[in-house]
C-alpha cells in the first residue's frame, strides 16, 4: 500500500465514522429518553459532566442563564 493509498484509507475510516455518528446520536437520545422517565439523570449528569462549559452555555436560552461576576450560575429558570 502506497502512502496515497493508506491516507484514503485513514479517510475513509474517518467518513464511515462520521456516517455513524447520527445512529449513535439517534440511541444516545432513546436512552436519554427511557432515563428521564425513569427519574434516573445519573448517566445524563455524568455525560454533562464531560461537555465543555461553552457548549453547555450555549445550549441555555439567554432569558434562563444570569451569571454571577464569580462564574458561577446564580439563576436558572426564576
């Protein structure tokens, strides 16, 4: 195999991967789904829990997100 040859390879790996992506996302939400209405937020707080800050932020409508000037967040939903 060519390195041209192994570089479609890797590309193609990734591609297949990507393709996936939407049917993992698609379970992920089923189960997200079956938790919530079991009352059982353990898995979706530890999944939360590897979410970069911004993105999580940026998830919240401006009108439920007041920050306080410590970073912390002093309301939600008042």
């Amino acid at each position: 195999m060519t390195g041209f040859q192994s570089k479609r390879a890797v590309a193609q790996d990734r591609q297949d991967e990507m393709d996936q992506l939407p049917d993992l996302v698609d379970l992920v939400m089923d189960q997200i789904r079956v938790d919530i209405e079991n009352e059982d937020l353990t898995a979706l707080e530890e999944l939360l829990g590897h979410v970069p800050e911004e993105i999580l932020r940026g998830f919240l409508s401006e009108e439920n997100l007041d920050i306080d000037l410590d970073g912390g967040l002093s309301a939600i939903n008042e």
